[in-house]
C-alpha cells in the first residue's frame, strides 16, 4: 500500500512551469551575487590560444609550483560569464549591477570593443585589474601583452586614457614571446604612469636570450629602468625582474631559469623588503655562490610564509640572512648539488630553514602526509619523480583527506646526482626535522601516504617506524596502475605494516582502477594475506619472560575506499557483503565505500 505522505501531491507542486519558475531563477540577489563571485574564481575567462602558443609551453615541459604555464594555453572559455546566458534577469544582474566583478578582470578579451563594453560594466571610479594572458600570436603588433595599459582603445582621447590609467591597481601580464623583454625602459616607464599600481604580476615563458637586463652592470648605471609606484604591495615575476623603490612590498615573488639575479642588486633588494614582506617565494632565484661569504643579516619581523626551491649549497648559505623571523609557513624544496657533496650542505640547509619556523608548544606538528612530486632534469630531459613531506598543526581526519594549507613542507628533487642515495637523503630530511623538532615524530597521530607503496616502501615503512603515537593511517593508490594482469604479480608492502609499535584506530586505503567484482575480491585477498603476514611479522617477544607482547592485529576501523567510475562502483555495491567477508578478521570493524 503506498504511503498517502508520499504519493500526496498539493495545488501548488502541479502548478504549469509558466506561473512556478524553477527555484534557481528566484534566488536573493544578494545570494546570486556570492554565487557568481566563487565561481569568476575558479573559472575565469580565455582567450583562445594558437597551437603554437601550446607547442611553445609543451616544448618547456617544466611545471612550476609557483606558475604553472600548462594552466594559460587550456584553449578560450566564457568561463563566469557563461552565467550572463542563464537568463534574462541573471544577464541584468551579472551585467548592470555588479560592477566590482566586472572591474577585476579588464582585458580578459583584448578587442577594443570588449575592454569598452567591460569597462562601461565596471562604472565611473571603481579600481581595475588589469590583465593580458596568451592569444592567437601577432608578429605585428609592438609590446602585445601591454597594449592594454600602453595603448589601449584607440578611439580614446588622451585624457580618457589618463583617467584609465589612473584607476588601474593591478596588472597581471602573460607573455609567452617575450615581445617586452628587449624593451624594459619602456616598460618601466609605462608601469610608472600607473600612480595606483599596488599588484604587478608579470609571466615571461623564457628568459630573453642575452639574459642582458640581469647583468649588475646594467641593473645599476644611470638611468636603469626602475619602477616607481609608490603604492606597491604585491610583486610576482616569472623569468624576468624590473627593480622597483618601494619599500612597502609585502608579497614577492620571483622565479627564473637558468639565471640569477646579481647578489649585490638581490641583497639591496633583501634590504628593501625586509621591514614589511610578509610572504616571500624565490625558485632558483639566489645569486648561486654570492652567500657561501658572510654577508650582513636582517630582521623579518612581518615574515610569515616563506617558499624557497634551490640548489642545497645554495640555500645553506642564504638562510643564514634570515633573523628575528616567526614564520607560520615554510615551504622548502632542495637540489643537491652533487653526487657526493649532498651530505654536506643538506642537512645544514634544512636546519637553516626550521629555526624560521614559530615555536608553538601548545601547537606541535600532529599530521604528516607524503605526496609525490615530479621535475623535468634540464639535462636530460627524463621527468624525475621526489617526495614531498607535508606537516599540519591540526589533525586532519583520514576518512576524508587532507583539507587545511600544511604549515611545513620539505622536499628533496632527485635529479641524476643522488639516485640510489635517495633513501639515504629521505632519512637524512627526518633526522634533521629532529634536530630542530625533538619530539616531532613522537607528537604525529595521523598520516597520509598518497604516493605508490611499492616504490618507496623501504622509505615510508622507515618513517612510519618513528611514529610511535601513530593512531591514524591512510594510504592513497599504493599501485598506480590495478588491473586483472597486474594484480596477481603485485607484492604487498609488508614492510609499511609491519611496525610492532603501531596500534592504529583506523586504516583507510585508497584504490583508483577500473573495478569489477572479481577484481576487487582479487585485490581485497591480497590486501588480507598482506596485512595479516605483516602483522604476525610484527609480534615481538620480551626477552626476559619470554611473553608475546603483540598477539594479534591491534586496528579498530578498516575502511576500503573503491574508486572508479559510477556503473562500476554500483556494481561493486551490489557484492559489498562478500567484499566484507574477505578481509574479516583484518580489524574489528570493516567499512566499504564506493567513489
């Protein structure tokens, strides 16, 4: 008999769509303003790119943590203002009355039509983001990347223009030709018309090919292109560097290949920032041997992030500029430098880093997680794979992954200098976060593996070791790759598991594969007989009364996280119990979930 609650269908839910329109063309105006502003911020507009624009960057092959040029050539998008299309009433919204919307993302269409229509949309007086990002290449037009803030519209009059310029805070330039890098005079001098300018981001693919704007000889004769404004707060270059006076700097960052910026011009410019940076990037950046002499310190006293990718020898030396800093990030990505030289300035290099950190007590290091990075080897070409150790004050649950910004990452790339010695560096990289941190491992509670078991299991099976209060554990993908012909040649890392010290509450693994059942049951047998030979390998036996300390797994929760796509994992759902049957008697309580 059917449920009269639920068959009960009132007047106004039969109502014709003409009189009820869908709930999603009723919203608050308030409430459809904060829903177009999150998503202009994950999905911005693009212009469409050439493919040698795509030919250009696939040939750099270099994905940087800072800017990841692979992210400007993804192909033209309307992206949030596909929003303006819903329907008549959001068109209106989105185009008459949200003007600081509109005023954040000036030139994201570099047609003069569409930076007038746009800039109509922003109003009289509001600040603008100036912006110019890859488009179809035109070896006609001078300094393309800034014409909007150069020449803009051609029809307009002179003062018009000014009062452009006047209102522009933020210029955000992508080049991938380098049209500007040969002209940096004219640059400076247009950047220097912007009397509002607070934000300067600006993106070169390359460096230019004479790497003439980075000799000392140039940076500092009369005359050198400097940038003026005084209201400068951010700064963000990517293969290229303009000087700037302003000592109110509080955002920097600077990325370069294969060049360096000469160290007395870097050290003034260390001078300059010091009183007010509080967020401080550089990626092979450091002058390579300007630091290995003394040279004069400074005090940070506003410096609370801090991200630093350089060569080991390298880094040693510069952090020793640092002082009177509480940084609450700290982000360090090492090079060694030699095969046989490593040990030397690596261990140094990171201590170097870790005093910068803010001693919190009552705030100890709970969560650690292992990520796998990669880098292109310039010399080689052959893309190389590193870990990455990620450290978080709060513990984040294992159930769901990590969800908080880590407060410490330390990374050592492994080009071809220290290959098999990359376990020894892996160890190295943990007895100094101990040095520094006594009780570190010892305050850890929950740990994330995302990276392939069996190609660091001596490694992540040395670091689970040291974790004695060790209460959470989630593995992510141990396998890469999990299908019918891998899976019955595949060994369980045994040694991860095999910690006698390690009474875990809950264990949640983590598999990606194109699952079926006989699949999954495959996976979840050896899953079982892994788990179970390690844990009886674990059993340790007093010496003295000859009693069996550990007699049997000590892991409360077993949760198996199976992800693949819909019609499989329904499948899967349907064979749940079986699945549970399999890996019973593994912890005192199983739990499946099908993503």
């Amino acid at each position: 008999m059917t449920d009269t609650k639920e068959a009960h269908v009132d007047g106004l839910s039969i109502s014709s769509s003409d009189t009820l329109p869908p709930f999603i063309f009723i919203l608050p105006l308030e409430l459809l303003s904060l829903i177009v502003e999150a998503v202009a911020e994950c999905e911005p507009p693009r212009c469409p790119v050439s493919n040698l624009e795509r030919e250009r960057v696939d040939r750099k092959r270099i994905v940087r943590t800072l800017w990841d040029p692979v992210s400007a050539v993804q192909g033209g998008s309307l992206g949030w203002l596909r929003l303006a299309h819903v329907c008549r009433s959001w068109r209106h919204h989105i185009c008459e009355d949200m003007p600081l919307l509109w005023a954040q993302h000036i030139g994201c269409f570099s047609h003069s039509g569409a930076i007038e229509e746009m800039l109509r949309r922003a109003g009289e007086g509001i600040p603008l983001s100036v912006q110019s990002r890859p488009e179809a290449h035109d070896p006609e037009r001078t300094c393309p990347p800034w014409s909007l803030v150069d020449s803009s519209v051609p029809s307009w009059s002179h003062s018009r223009f000014t009062s452009f310029k006047a209102r522009i805070q933020s210029v955000h330039v992508i080049d991938f030709w380098n049209t500007g890098g040969e002209n940096r005079d004219s640059l400076a001098s247009i950047l220097n018309d912007l009397p509002e300018l607070r934000s300067l981001e600006v993106y070169y693919l390359h460096l230019y090919n004479d790497l003439k704007h980075l000799n000392e000889d140039e940076l500092a004769k009369a005359g050198a292109p400097v940038i003026l404004a005084p209201h400068l707060r951010t700064v963000r270059f990517a293969n290229c560097f303009i000087p700037w006076t302003t000592p109110g700097v509080t955002h920097l960052s600077i990325a370069l290949d294969y060049a360096e910026i000469p160290g007395n011009v870097f050290v003034d410019m260390l001078g300059l920032i010091a009183p007010n940076i509080e967020a401080l990037e550089f990626d092979s950046a450091v002058p390579f041997r300007y630091f290995e002499q003394a040279h004069p310190v400074y005090a940070f006293p506003k410096l609370r992030y801090f991200y630093l990718r350089e060569q080991d020898t390298c880094a040693e030396g510069f952090l020793r500029v640092f002082q009177d800093t509480s940084l609450s990030g700290l982000y360090l990505s090492l090079i060694p430098s030699a095969r046989h030289r490593w040990k030397e300035f690596f261990g140094p290099a990171i201590k170097n880093a870790l005093i910068l950190l803010r001693h919190e007590s009552s705030r100890p290091f709970r969560s650690v997680s292992t990520t796998l990075a990669s880098i292109v080897d310039g010399a080689s070409g052959l893309l190389r794979e590193y870990v990455q150790l990620e450290f978080y004050r709060e513990v984040t649950t294992v159930r769901s992954g990590r969800t908080t910004d880590f407060d410490l990452a330390i990374a050592t790339e492994n080009p071809r200098h220290i290959r098999k010695d990359y376990g020894s560096c892996f160890t190295s990289t943990q007895d100094s976060v101990a040095a520094v941190f006594p009780t570190i491992w010892g305050d850890i509670e929950a740990v994330d593996l995302d990276l392939p078991l069996w190609k660091y299991c001596d490694e992540m099976g040395a670091l689970l070791s040291r974790l004695s209060n060790l209460r959470e554990l989630r593995v992510v993908d141990m396998f890469e790759h999990l299908d019918h012909e891998l899976v019955r040649d595949i060994q369980f890392p045994t040694a991860v598991f095999g910690n006698p010290h390690i009474h875990l509450d809950i264990l949640c693994i983590v598999q990606t594969a194109k699952w079926d059942p006989e699949l999954a049951k495959i996976w979840c047998n050896i899953l079982t007989t892994g788990m179970k030979h390690a844990l009886a390998s674990s059993v340790t036996v007093d010496v003295e009364d000859r009693r069996t300390v550990r007699e049997q797994p000590c892991l409360g929760l077993l949760r198996l996280d199976f992800v693949g796509n819909s019609d499989a994992m329904q499948h899967l759902s349907a064979c749940g119990d079986e699945i549970v049957g399999i890996v019973k008697g593994t912890a005192e309580r199983v739990e499946l979930r099908f993503l």
